[in-house]
C-alpha cells in the first residue's frame, strides 16, 4: 500500500491544486476544515443548507454555494475534484441526512467524475448494535452510508474519529483500524485536519481508519497507517 511519487518518498502526492467541495462547511468540523482549506492553495468550496450561512463561511475562506443534501446538489458538486462530507443532523435526522443525504452526494459525485470522496463517519460504525442504545440509529445511518460509499466506485477514504470535543487542536493524533468507540476523544479541530491531510496521500484511498487525541504528528501517523 505504501507509494513512492514524484513528492518524494514518505507516500505524499505531488502537490496540486483542487476544488474541494466541504459538506457541511457550516457544521462544527466543516468551519475548520474550511478555514484550513481557505489558507491553502486549494478553492473551498462551502455548501451550505441556506442564504444565511453564506457569508460565516465566506469569512473563513470559502466560497459559499447553497444546496440541500436531501434535493437536487448537482450545481454544488460540478466542477469540484473532491468532496469531504463533514455534514450531520445533530440527532435530528440521521436516516434522513447522515445517510441517505450522504448517499446523495455520492450518487451526484458519481455522476460528476469527481476524483475522491472523503467520509467523516464514526468510530463503531463498524458494528452499531455493539454501541449505546442511544446511538444505534445514527451508528447504523454511518455505517450505511459508509458502505454505499465503498460500493460506489469512487475513490474513497472513510475517517472515523471517536468522541468530537470542542478543546483546541494540537496536530497529534492515534490511528488504527479497529480503536473501538469508547477509547477516547478527540478535538474537531485535528479531525478537519485529519480529513485534509488524506487528500495528500493516495495511498489511504479504499481505506477505512479510525482516530484519537494521541502523541503522532497527523502527517507522521498517516504515513505510518499507509506503510502497514
């Protein structure tokens, strides 16, 4: 799994320029993935559910489009060459958002040719009825649309952290397949980061990994995942 490339040898890509579509840039993790996106060479790209978000987005760097992952989000994933789907329905509407929404971005990013899709998804995803009552459904919502996703024929890479905190990032993390969904923590800010950073290693396409707070640089964890 691990790549030599014209970046060198630690399994990064050569640096590009993309259009990256953020899913949910209004959410908690979507405002830092795009204001990490707005500071780099990338274009973020920030749906949002509608015309008041616009300009909170904006302010951090990207450029707003309106579009609701329940309808029509053709106008919102046309000419993008990746998607990060950072959405979620709070609890609300996990069937109705944190799946089929999902499986509706990625029917459109099919259509469109877009060149990679990155999930953010959860850790126990992987067996839902293992989890709390309390979560079930919307484990069972991640875990659906994680599959609709491999299933797809994009090129994917599935993230799934453990409990989001709202503590400042620090750019060090835990990686492994199979961490468990009670073994820790971890703060939105460093899973943006994580999400992000995939984008520089084509080498965690057709992965699936799950992540904490931990001692490893993010770039230095990515590169040992792909080594394994």
């Amino acid at each position: 799994m691990f790549r030599r490339n014209s970046y060198g040898v630690d399994g990064r890509n050569a640096p590009v320029t993309r259009t990256i579509l953020i899913a949910g840039a209004h959410g908690q993790v979507g405002q830092h993935i795009t204001e990490q996106l707005g500071e780099s060479e990338h274009t973020a790209r920030a749906m949002v559910r509608d015309d008041s978000q616009t300009d909170e987005v904006a302010d951090l760097g990207g450029e707003p489009v309106v579009a609701d992952l329940t309808a029509d989000v053709d106008h919102a994933v046309e000419g993008c060459d990746v998607i990060i789907f950072a959405a979620g329905s709070g609890g609300e509407d996990v069937y109705g958002v944190d799946r089929d929404g999902a499986i509706n971005l990625i029917d459109a990013a099919s259509e469109a040719g877009v060149d990679r899709f990155v999930m953010l998804s959860s850790t126990g995803a992987d067996d839902p009825e293992a989890g709390p009552d309390a979560l079930e459904d919307y484990l069972t919502a991640k875990a659906e649309a994680d599959e609709y996703l491999r299933q797809s024929g994009l090129d994917y890479t599935i993230v799934r952290p453990g409990e989001l905190t709202n503590d400042s990032g620090v750019g060090t993390i835990e990686i492994g397949e199979d961490i468990g969904l009670d073994a820790g923590d971890i703060p939105r800010e460093d899973v943006a980061r994580t999400l992000v950073a995939t984008l520089d290693y084509d080498a965690l396409i057709g992965e699936t990994f799950e992540i904490l707070s931990g001692d490893e640089p993010i770039g230095e964890a990515l590169e040992w995942f792909c080594s394994q």
